[in-house]
C-alpha cells in the first residue's frame, strides 16, 4: 500500500512544480498544499525544519527542494 504524500507549495513556485511532476510522472498521489493561501501549513513546513519551500512529506520524512533526497522519498512511497 502507497504511504501518504504531502507537497507544501505555493502558485508560481518552479520547483514545486517540478516536484509534482516528477510525482504524477511516478504515479505517486500526492496531496498539495498551499502555503501561501493556508497560514497553517507554513507553521507544517517550520516543524519540520524548513522555512521555504518545496517541502516533500512521506510518513515522518521530509525533504525540501527538487534534488537526489526527493528520488530517496519517491522509493518510500512505493514501499
């Protein structure tokens, strides 16, 4: 079974872009959510370390950006 995937995000954002398409291209759901339109998920992205984005969530790992980390969480999520 396919584990959960958050992408915190924002409209306009290159590498979150990158980031889904990459996912979509995987066949990996993925649940976006938008920084910038829900406070909340800022205050997610800064537990997790993070003060930008893209932050990438499988189970309790996350990566930010669009680099080599983000091919280790694509592997979990297949898991």
């Amino acid at each position: 079974m396919k584990k959960q995937v958050i992408v915190y995000s924002a409209e306009g954002c290159i590498e979150c872009s990158m980031v889904k398409k990459v996912l979509t291209e995987e066949n990996i759901p993925f649940e976006v959510r938008d920084v910038l339109t829900n406070p909340e998920y800022q205050k997610e992205v800064e537990k997790y370390g993070f003060l930008g984005i893209p932050v990438t969530v499988v189970e309790d790992k996350a990566v930010k950006g669009f680099n080599n980390q983000l091919q280790e969480l694509i592997i979990l999520a297949k898991k």
